[in-house]
C-alpha cells in the first residue's frame, strides 16, 4: 500500500478516488494522467487480473484492497472514509475504464463553490442509441424522484444524474456517510444526489467528454436502480 505525496500535488485538498475491478488494461494510464492534477486513491476491488500487480508498480498513490467483491457503493464509500480522515475538501470520483478524460479534472476542481458537481456527459463517443434512451428515461425518472413527495416537472432539472464522474465536497462525504446507504450498484448516484439534494446542499453540472467502451450495465443493475427510485418515491427519507 503506497501513500500518495501530498507535497507533489497540485490541489493537496483534492483527492481522486478510482474504484478499479479488473482494469489491468487501462489503470495504469488513468492513475498516472490522474496523478498531474491530485492526489489519487485506487480501490482495488478485489481483481482477479493484472490490476494489482500494476498498482503496486506505480508510485504515490494510495490503495485500498478489497479482499471481497463490493461493487461500486463500496468503493466510493471506502474512498470517501479515507479521504474524511485524511482531511482532503473534495473527492472526484472517476472512472477506471478511461470511460472518463482524466484531463478534464481541473473542470471539477474549478467547481469549488459546489457540494456536488454532476459531469454531464455533453459529448458521448462510440455510445449506442439505445443506451442515450436508456440514460435520457433514467435520467427523467431520476429527476421525478429527488423530492419527496416525487415531483414529475421540478424548478431545477439536473440533466446526468447517472453520471459517475463527480466532485463532493467535504460536506457532501461527511453526509452520505452518516446515513445507511442502501444501495448495491450504480444507482449509488442516485442515492447521494438525493441526499445532497434532499439536504439542501448545492449542486452543480459540469460538461465532458464520455467515451462507450465496454458497459457493467444488466439486468440486476437496471433492477437496482428502479428499486432504489421507488423506495425515493414512497418513503421520506433525508
């Protein structure tokens, strides 16, 4: 386990947070393009390839090892705790697949005024239609399940909530882990939009860039997701 050298860091304030599953093919290139702009953190969650080995190649970086599988929620959730204790101001989440242009994190680190800087993805590369539908319905019934109660037409509409290229603030992390977060894969975006929004925090969007490369999207995800909005819908919860 390597610790990342603050004193080399642009934003020492900034910590990069990568949850990585089998990424032998790519995370090397995210962490060290990463590494020009924060401090980075990899959440190595419990890979069966090359991802590891490659880690421990790769100088000033922290690393979590998961020794179980526990998909995306927990490993935000574990790089979050770290950087609360490491006393970072904000975290970017990103991802591991280069599905998110490491270079356009100064555009996140621009959004200090925010507790939760959405990446909305203005530019998709290589992305099939049917999933622009399926991330535009997503994103509407998304947006009807914020409040409590679900509200179809809001003030505010927040265009990508499913995306997972993100900046939370202090604030933000230290909110989302006090609460008993129920969520078992992606719609973990969700779920912290809710509570941030539902907690009056700020939020604001940020344009990228997103290239379609290979998708955790199934069926189970998809389920989670619907799941996740019902229980938004029916039950007040802050």
């Amino acid at each position: 386990m390597r610790e990342p050298d603050r004193v080399l860091a642009d934003h020492p304030s900034c910590l990069i947070i990568i949850p990585a599953y089998n990424e032998e093919e790519t995370i090397s290139e995210v962490v060290t393009r990463a590494q020009k702009y924060a401090d980075v953190c990899v959440i190595d969650d419990c890979s069966k390839d090359r991802t590891g080995e490659i880690l421990e190649s790769i100088s000033n970086i922290h690393v979590i090892r998961h020794q179980k599988n526990t998909h995306i929620p927990g490993a935000i959730l574990d790089g979050m705790r770290y950087a609360v204790e490491q006393d970072y101001d904000y975290v970017i989440t990103m991802d591991a697949g280069l599905s998110h242009n490491p270079d356009e994190i100064p555009r996140f680190i621009d959004h200090h005024y925010s507790d939760l800087a959405i990446g909305v993805r203005e530019r998709k590369l290589n992305t099939p239609v049917f999933r622009k539908i399926l991330s535009r319905a997503a994103n509407w019934i998304y947006n009807c399940c914020l409040s409590y109660p679900p509200i179809p037409l809001r003030r505010r509409y927040y265009r990508d909530i499913s995306s997972g290229y993100r900046r939370y603030s202090r604030e933000a992390m230290k909110l989302i882990l006090s609460r008993n977060i129920e969520s078992r894969s992606f719609d973990i975006l969700f779920e912290t939009a809710m509570l941030i929004h539902r907690n009056k925090l700020t939020i604001s969007e940020v344009p990228i860039t997103y290239t379609f490369s290979n998708s955790s999207l199934n069926k189970e995800v998809i389920i989670d997701s619907l799941k996740m909005c019902f229980k938004a819908a029916v039950i007040p919860r802050s």
